[in-house]
C-alpha cells in the first residue's frame, strides 16, 4: 500500500474529538507517520446575529486554537509531530479536501455521528471528494485493532483493501478475515430452488475467492467468510455481522465491480460510511 506519511483529523470541539484524537495518536505511532494534522472549521456564518455585539473583539480563531492546541497536548500520547490547522470556510468537506491536497494527505480520520442527526464533521460528500483514503470513527472507540475485516468482491479495485489489511496485520498481528458478501439474484431466484442457488452460488464464489487470494499473493494469516445477505441488504448484514463478532475494524474499497451485489459497489460504501455503525471503518482509496 501507499505509505501513510501524513494524517489529517477533523475536530469539531465536540465530545468525539477526545475519541479521535486518541485513536489518530494510536494510527500515527502504528504506522509511524510523519505528521497528523487537526483541523478545525469555524463557521462564522451560523453565529446567531443576536451574539456578533458581544463577539467583536474578540478573537475567536486564537481561542479556539488554544482550546484544541491544549485538548491534544494532553490527549495525543504518539511522539508523532503534530499541529492544529484553524480556518473560516462555508463548507467543510471543501476545507478538508484543500488541506488533503495541500499537505499530503494519506489518511482523513473523520466522527462518526450519524446518531446525532445534523451534528456531523462532515457528510458523505467526503467520501467522493477526497483521494485519500478515510476513517471513520465511531464515538467512544477504543484505540486498539485486533481484529479486521476485509471485504472483497475478487475485482482488482479490492487488492488495495488487502494491501492495507497486510500493513497493520504486520504492526499489530491483528488476525485478519476476508469476507464477501452476497445476495442471490432475485431473476434467478423464482426458477431455482433456494437451497440449491445457495450452494451453487457458495461454491461458485469460494472458488473464486481462493483465486483471488493466490493472485494477489496475501503474506499474513488470512481466513475466509462467505455471507449471503438474504433479505438484508449487503451493508445492513456486513454491520450485524461485524458487531456481533466484535470486530475492531473493517476495511473496504470505494469501488468494485457489481457481481452478486458487490461489497464493494460505491452505494454499499456509501450507506456503510453514512450509517449508525459502531466499528471504525477503513475506506481504501
């Protein structure tokens, strides 16, 4: 994979900047990056009129620059160089993207808040804008990967998901699971029995899995999970799946191709990043 050489974090001075400022300290000292970067967008424009009167003045970029410089100095624990970025624009998704452009970005560590409606750093804009990868996390995640998830649809948009699943298998001996998940093609569904498209389809993509991992010639432990979806659909069952077997990170691609409704097919994506999900999530760009 690409090296991860600079990191940026976007903080919004809420409760989950503690929760992404320690698990970028555990990314940064894991991957022994050269920089992380915290940024933090102030948008002037959503200040109330009713408080510009007792805001003149008053400087708030210093203040809030203090407040964050202060909130990592006491939370960043990795001996990894750092700084706090400052800045006024109208769209955050907008920022970041110039400041992943300008510095280098490999990595964007994003919050997870789609609990709280309309609290969010930034919406899933991001995931089309940036050409970085991005991680996403959860609030109140623990800065610790012992296991991961990869997901795979065999095209080769989903080598690079392995390529980042081998990296931080080497760093942090996580084990390491490829899983795919399908669901049966509803036009073949109605002139098969189910039990027989099933084992078919399993065994079709066991095959194929086998395949794939002899081709892109995986170094580390790796096991295997086929999932069939059913009448849920691929992201929904990935999430169930995942939390139920505590999994501390899954890893999937951007794109891929749409065989047996894709994994990796941008929409899943999509609704994994947008969606209430407790594990951190590795975007590979």
């Amino acid at each position: 994979m690409a090296e991860i050489k600079n990191i940026l974090v976007a903080l919004d001075l809420s409760n989950i900047d503690i929760t992404l400022i320690e698990y970028a300290s555990f990314i940064a000292e894991t991957l022994k990056v050269n920089k992380v970067y915290f940024v933090h967008n102030i948008k002037k424009y959503e200040i109330s009129e009713l408080f510009e009167e007792q805001l003149k003045g008053i400087n708030l970029d210093e203040i809030i620059g203090d407040e964050l410089n202060e909130k990592v100095e006491e939370t960043f624990t990795s001996s990894t160089d750092w700084e706090v970025l400052i800045s006024e624009d109208p769209y955050s998704e907008s920022l970041i993207d110039y400041i992943v452009n300008k510095y280098e970005i490999q990595l964007a560590i994003v919050g997870n808040k789609n609990k709280i409606k309309g609290t969010g750093v930034v919406s899933g804009k991001l995931l089309h804008m940036l050409k970085c990868n991005i991680l996403s996390i959860p609030m109140n995640s623990k800065p610790v990967i012992n296991t991961i998830w990869a997901g795979t649809d065999f095209s080769s948009a989903s080598n690079k998901v392995f390529e980042v699943a081998e990296n931080l298998q080497k760093t942090t001996k996580a084990t390491v699971k490829s899983v795919h998940v399908y669901n049966v093609p509803l036009q073949f569904s109605i002139y098969i029995p189910k039990e027989h498209l099933d084992s078919k389809i399993e065994n079709h993509l066991k095959e194929k899995h086998e395949k794939f991992i002899k081709k892109i010639g995986y170094k580390g432990e790796l096991t295997t999970e086929i999932i069939p979806g059913r009448d849920t659909g691929i992201a929904e069952k990935l999430r169930r799946k995942a939390e139920s077997a505590k999994v501390d990170l899954i890893i999937v691609g951007d794109k891929g191709r749409n065989t047996f409704s894709s994994l990796l097919v941008g929409s899943v994506t999509d609704e994994l990043f947008n969606q209430d999900l407790n594990i951190p999530l590795w975007i590979v760009k």
